[in-house]
C-alpha cells in the first residue's frame, strides 16, 4: 500500500512547472552531466531522466549516496560489513526526500520507525518526544510542560516577544531578521533557560555539526519551525531498516539505469568549459559535451570545480562559491562488542550535554545488518558521534567519546570490542552569521547551470537532506523549464508560523513576559 507522502493538512505544495512530459517530442534529447551522486546529485538526475533527458551522473567516490551512502568494510575475522557515516533520521515532513524514496518503495516499507528520540542532559535527565500531540503550538507546549529541564518559573521568564520568530518564521524573511546573530546569542536572548540549552542545541543546532556560537540564529529558527513549531508530523522519524546501499541507492541505481542514466562513480570531474552549445565536463578519463549540467557536489567539491573553471559564472558569483564554508570536523566511531547493551537502552539517545559526545546509536535495535551479526554473536553494535571537534587528536577524541558511553551505559564498560572503525570527516556546510543573502542560490548566471546541495540556498522551510532533495528536484526543474519540459512539484512544511495564535500565547505565561 503506498503511504501518503505526509498528513499535515497544511502541507505547502508549489505545483510543477508545465511543459512537454517527454524530451523525446523535442526531435532531440537534451544530454545533461549532474555532478555528485549524494542525495541532491541522484534527486537531480531522477527529475531529469523522468522527463526522458540522457542523463550522466559522475560521482567522485566509489559508491552512492554521498553523506548518507555506504561502502563495504571487513573485520578483523573477515566478515563483510557496510560502514557509513552513521546515523541519519528521515523525518516525516522530508517530504520531497520521501517522494525521491518512493521510486522505488512506494509504501517506503525498506524504512522503520523509531517512536521516540530521547535526550540525556548534565545532570542525567531526560527529555522524551515519544506521545506528544502533533499540532502545534500544543506539541511544544505539552512537551515544555512534561520536561524535567523546564519548570513553571522558567516558562514564564521567557521573553516572549523576543522568542516570537521561533514561532513566526517565514523564508526568507527570517534570514533577514536573524542571519547576523548567533544561535547561543538568540536564546539567551529570549531567556531560554540553561538547563533546557541541550534541547535546543541537539536536536537543531549541533545537527549542523556546527557550535552554537558559529550557526545562524536564522537556522535554528527554521529548524524550530520546520521539526516542531510549524510543522504537525512530529519528531518522530524513521530509519533504514537495512545499510543505506541496499536499503536507499541499489534500487534508485537500478530506477535510474532503466531510465537511461549513465552512472559514473569513482571519476571526479575537474573542471567545466563553457561552449558554444554547452558545456565540456573534464575528468582523469577524458572531456564530454553536454548541453547542461548541474553541479550536486559537497562544499569542497564545488568550490575547486568553480576555481578550476574560470570561464564559469560572474565574478560576484564565483565570489560567493569561493566564500562558502564548511562546519568543523567530526567523529564517527563504531563499536562491535562481545556482549549486548542493556534491553531498556533506546536506539539512539542523544548526548550532546556530555561533551564530547554527541549521540549514541544501538544499531542493531533497527539495522538488519547488525541485528544479524548481533543474533551469530550475541554482542551489539554502537556508534558514537562527536560532532564540532575541538581537538584534531583523534585517538583522544575517541577515548573519551569511548570513556562516555562506559559512564552513560555501564554495562560496555567490561565489554571487549571485537572490531571498531573510526572516520574523521570535514566535509558539512556551515550556515555562519550573515552568509544567507551570499549563499549562492539554485539557478546560477549561466541558464544552463544548475546548482544543487544541502549548501545551496532555496527559499522554502527545509533543511539537511530535505534541503538536498529539494535543491535536486529545484535544478532539475530549472533546466527542464529551459527545455519546454514538465518539472516536478516541490512540498514543504507551511511557509509561515501560526502567527495568530502566537501573537496571543506571546502574552500570556506560556511564553513569558513580552519586552517593552
């Protein structure tokens, strides 16, 4: 049975630009080269081979998915395992990150359900999302109510009007009322109360992977707005029931290679050149010609192409390519040890009060994988992340992230690791102070240049892989428009807060006193 695509009735759809449905009625099929095989690169060159475009997809890496993909790995007793980045929640209102999901799941049946995503704090508290109502504002309140890092006297120091673009936001006004202050800034602004901080920063600031003091207040905002404030799916969320590969990228590879996608992983593109017609596409094998490209890489990706192209773009533009930034680095480490954790531990717990660890992920409480090394072994697999390092030694980054989990789950701490991978990566857009209005957007210069990426700027309430995804369907659309093709309608949680009501919950204890 195919699953709805989300049941907020307030589900903002922009409807799909009109055209032809097929590029065979042209007489000639455009060629287009999409650069990244992540999230934003493949939900590209799904819009476009729809449309019947001859699609080239190049990935630098040897696997799909990008930041969410999956490679094969072995353990010291030669198992087979896939490895990965690590854990990813795919929230109900990614709405246009399930559509690309359900090519090939139309009943997304290869993802389960994780009913809750508790938080653990300093002092050992811990917040729970599981069975809060979905409707907000009385989700948020319900839940600030139940808490143990909020009290009554906390709620009612709340500076309310200070707080209201928590609850007002709209894109991209937000980002010009907030873009230039800081995240940490914000709330102690509106007098959020310290205890509740990680509340804040777990599960939307450190999401960036990025410090509080170095994240847009305006992100935080949005991301408030797009999980919680504005939005009635919830936090509650699903997770692959399998490794990404087999789960996610297999299938889609085998949707897009019955749609006539070349796909080319392991070949970086090195530079563009602009022609009369289109574009030359240079990797270590040789040059291509396409009449279009779109440009889905990471951060670093993007900004050498761009470097190394110089007859791309303006000046100014090129400009704002160069000035983009990633977050610091972070830790995955994962653990495959000789006896099970505790039957009550969650799936994953986030650890974010506990410097420097940041969560923990019991893998086979959902991962078939895992659960079946688990079932042949009786251990389990965990996985810690330390997000924002602040220290460039990795073997002592993962000692203490290792002497957490012995404090946060005691029963590890006799445990034997039978095999541990570590990766260090640096590779996640920072969304700094005042960044917002140069961030280069979708549509580029140059009509037959696209841009798409978790980095790129679009108008619309979505963030991380949903971010992805839209900008995918967005540049796919972009150069399908060109065409005189059919795009591809984009969703989205609603553009705007509940402000009516806010307004008036503004003065009233619930949400504090409002500054004079």
């Amino acid at each position: 049975m195919t699953r709805p695509v989300g049941t907020d009735r307030r589900i903002e759809t922009r409807p799909a630009p009109p055209g032809l449905t097929d590029a065979g009625l042209l007489g000639k099929r455009p060629a287009a080269a999409v650069v990244g095989g992540g999230i934003a690169g493949l939900t590209a060159a799904t819009g476009l081979a729809e449309r019947g475009v001859t699609v080239t997809l190049f990935e630098r890496d040897g696997h799909l998915g990008g930041r969410v993909g999956g490679w094969a790995d072995r353990l010291p007793d030669g198992t087979g395992v896939t490895m990965s980045r690590g854990f990813h929640a795919f929230f109900r209102q990614y709405y246009n990150l399930r559509a690309l999901l359900m090519r090939t799941d139309p009943g997304l049946d290869r993802l389960t359900p994780l009913t809750d995503y508790p938080l653990l704090d300093a002092e050992g508290r811990t917040d729970t999302f599981a069975g809060l109502p979905r409707t907000p504002p009385w989700n948020a309140l319900a839940f600030a109510w139940r808490s143990p890092t909020f009290t009554p006297r906390d709620l009612a120091r709340l500076n309310g009007r200070a707080a209201l673009p928590l609850a007002t936001v709209s894109v991209p006004e937000t980002y010009h009322r907030l873009d230039g202050t800081d995240a940490a800034s914000f709330l102690d602004a509106i007098n959020f109360p310290a205890a509740a901080k990680h509340l804040a920063f777990e599960v939307f600031s450190r999401s960036f992977f990025a410090d509080p003091r170095e994240l847009s207040a305006a992100e935080l905002a949005t991301m408030f707005h797009l999980y919680f404030l504005g939005s009635s799916e919830g936090l509650v969320f699903d997770v692959p029931a399998e490794p990404f590969p087999q789960a996610l990228w297999d299938p889609l590879a085998g949707y897009l290679a019955d749609r006539r996608v070349t796909l080319r992983t392991g070949t970086p593109v090195t530079s563009l050149d602009r022609t009369a017609d289109g574009f030359a596409v240079t990797t270590a094998q040789g040059t291509e010609r396409f009449d279009a490209v779109v440009l889905a890489c990471d951060v670093r990706g993007l900004r050498e192409i761009v470097a190394a192209s110089p007859g791309l773009g303006t000046p100014e533009w090129r400009a704002a390519v160069a000035g983009l930034r990633t977050a610091p680095p972070f830790l995955v480490r994962r653990l495959w040890l000789d006896r099970p954790v505790d039957a009550a531990r969650p799936a994953f717990l986030g650890t974010g009060s506990v410097p420097p660890l940041d969560n923990i992920s019991v893998l086979d409480r959902y991962e078939g994988e895992a659960r079946r090394w688990v079932a042949r072994t009786g251990g389990s697999v965990v996985e810690l992340h330390a997000y924002a390092a602040a220290t460039d030694d990795r073997e002592t980054l993962a000692k203490a992230v290792d002497d957490r989990l012995h404090a946060i789950y005691p029963e590890t701490l006799g445990a034997r690791v039978t095999a541990s991978i570590s990766l260090w990566r640096e590779d996640c857009p920072l969304f700094g102070l005042g960044g917002f209005a140069r961030r280069p957007t979708v549509e580029t210069p140059d009509p037959a240049l696209a841009l798409a990426g978790d980095g790129v700027r679009i108008d619309l309430p979505v963030a991380l892989m949903e971010r992805a995804a839209t900008t995918g369907w967005a540049a796919a659309n972009t150069l399908l428009r060109s065409w005189g093709l059919a795009g591809h309608p984009l969703r989205s949680v609603p553009n705007r807060g509940r402000i009516g009501l806010l307004n008036r919950l503004a003065a009233t204890r619930w949400f504090g006193r409002c500054a004079t």
